[in-house]
C-alpha cells in the first residue's frame, strides 16, 4: 500500500458504513469530513484516557478497544466512546485494515461502546500495524473513599492473563509444544477476557477506594503502582494470587515471572469489604480473591511459602523478554 491516509471510498466502504451509534450521549460521531466528535454528559463526570497496543501482532483490534475501556473502568465509570488511530505499515493489504477495523466495531458492540472518530494513515514509519485509542466514558457522582492501612487488596480473573494469550496468538508453533492441544485452544481464548468493564461497574456498589487495570508489570506492578501512589506500603500474599497452570508453562518455558507479566482483564481493587465484593464478582462469574493488604510501612513485600521480600518497583514487562 502507499504511504498515506486511506482513501474516503475505502474508508466508506471498510468503516464508515459499519458504524451504527449506540449512545444517546454521541451527538455527532465518526464520518468523512469530519474533524471532531460530540458527546453531551450533562451534568455527569467526563473521564477519558488513552492507550496504545504495541506489543502484539494478533488480536490488535480487540486488545485496543479492551484495554481503552479497562482504564475507564479504573474509575468506576461506563465507557462511552472511543477514537482510534491505526497506523499500517506498507506491506498491508485492505484485507488486513478490514479484518481490524471488523474486530474493532464488534468489541465494541460486546461493550456497547461507540466508535466515533480515528485515523488511518500508511506510514513506512511502522514496520507492523499501530493502534492506539482514546476512550471516554460517563460517571456518576459519587461519594469517594481514600485508600488506608489495613486495606485489603482483591484481584479478578488470573495473573498473566493477556501476557499468556499474546503468546499463544504470536509464537503459536513453539507454545503449542508446551501445552496440550486444549491447553493452548483455552489459552488463546484468553484474549475474550481483556476487559474489566464488569469489574468496574460492580465497585461502584462497595465501598472501593482504588481500582488498577494490571496492564504492563503485572499483579506485582499494578499492587506497587496502587500502593506507592497511596503513600502507603503493601503485603502481597503470592499464594493467593490466582494463576492459570497454563500461565505456569508458559512462563517455566520462556523463564519469566508471571506475576510481573501483562495482565489486561485482571482487576485490582483496594477496599475494606473484601468479602463482599469477591462475593458480588463471583454472582458474575468473576474469579476473585484476597491477595494481601495496606500497611503503614511505605515498603511492598511479597510473602511465598512463609519467605518475606522486598517488591523493588516495576521494570520492563516479562513480555518483552519473549516478543521482539
């Protein structure tokens, strides 16, 4: 393909005349000549946030959309709409726009989300496709709670959820040696599970100080993140963490932690009613658990098998040890 943005009769073709709008709050959405988009909130909060995908080649499109709206969900708020940039490197094929931008809009109609603006531009720049999304979404006022000592620490779903499901999409030959046939069928199916909306939605309903999407560093990243920004410490229990056996191979294999793996799809939650939020998520069907706690003591310590270490902070994520 040449260097330079799609054309509008493709883009008709390809997008445009896909796109149905879902929300009342978009007034004017995603079309050719048009510059911006308009959401009308009233009187509720605006949050917006935005996130490129980077380090995978498969499953781009709903890794994009996923994670877009995950970082909406931190702040207990519905995602609303989402704009998208696709860069496309020059040896693409429409085929190959068409099947992300198809991916693209049927995430979101699993998210009831509106995709109301972007950019698609080929650019020998990118040596594979570039997503990167800008997310908005609506929340409603609500009485807000600090995180405190004592706190306890809930995860969702597994630890290295997406990392594992990346590398069942990407270096498939090698991971289907490690695991078994429905092994690796589940393990890909993992990328269904990127999105923590869900999770979100369900804290708004306890008393939820801090919500963190475990995207690159992992549960271990994602639970020093939470406490260093709370000026406060933190106990993580290891053996708590939920963890896929599959997960295990995977990172056995490759030689990685997988509690410092990408985990898109896992939410972590600082509350003070541990119970009864792991009790609401599992009415969902949502994994769940007590992995640790706040402390007073501005130091983060994992505890394995009795043994108590010092968490140093979070480095490159454990999938680029393994995707180049």
């Amino acid at each position: 393909m040449k260097n330079g943005k799609l054309s509008n009769e493709t883009l008709e073709k390809i997008l445009f005349n896909k796109i149905k709008i879902k929300n009342k709050e978009v007034k004017i959405g995603a079309g050719i000549g048009k510059d911006t988009a308009m959401l009308d909130f009233q009187n509720d909060l605006f949050i917006i946030s935005t996130d490129p995908i980077t380090g995978s080649k498969n499953g781009i499109g709903k890794l994009c959309v996923n994670i877009s709206c995950n970082d909406i969900a931190t702040a207990m708020a519905r995602p609303v709409a989402i704009m998208i940039t696709m860069l496309i490197p020059t040896y693409a094929k429409i085929k190959d726009v068409e099947e992300i931008i198809d991916d693209i809009l049927l995430t979101c109609d699993e998210n009831n989300v509106d995709l109301i603006g972007g950019h698609t531009e080929v650019t020998s720049s990118v040596n594979k496709f570039i997503l990167s999304g800008v997310c908005i979404g609506r929340k409603e006022k609500r009485k807000e709670f600090l995180p405190s000592a004592g706190d306890k620490v809930v995860m969702s779903k597994y630890a290295g959820l997406e990392g594992s499901a990346i590398a069942a999409l990407d270096l498939e030959e090698e991971v289907k040696n490690i695991l078994t046939k429905e092994e690796f069928e589940k393990t890909r199916e993992l990328i269904n599970h990127t999105n923590v909306i869900k999770e979100g939605l369900i804290a708004r309903n306890h008393e939820v100080s801090l919500l963190h999407d475990a995207t690159e560093g992992g549960i271990f990243g994602g639970v020093w993140e939470m406490a260093t920004n709370s000026n406060l410490g933190a106990v993580i229990n290891t053996d708590d963490i939920l963890i896929l056996d599959e997960t295990k191979k995977i990172a056995e294999h490759f030689g990685i932690d997988p509690y410092k793996l990408i985990s898109s799809g896992v939410m972590l939650f600082i509350t003070k009613n541990d119970k009864e939020l792991i009790e609401d998520l599992k009415k969902e069907n949502i994994p769940a658990s007590t992995i640790g706690y706040l402390t007073e003591e501005k130091e983060i310590y994992t505890i394995k098998n009795n043994k108590k270490e010092i968490l140093s902070p979070p480095e490159q994520d454990e999938l680029y040890k393994i995707i180049k």
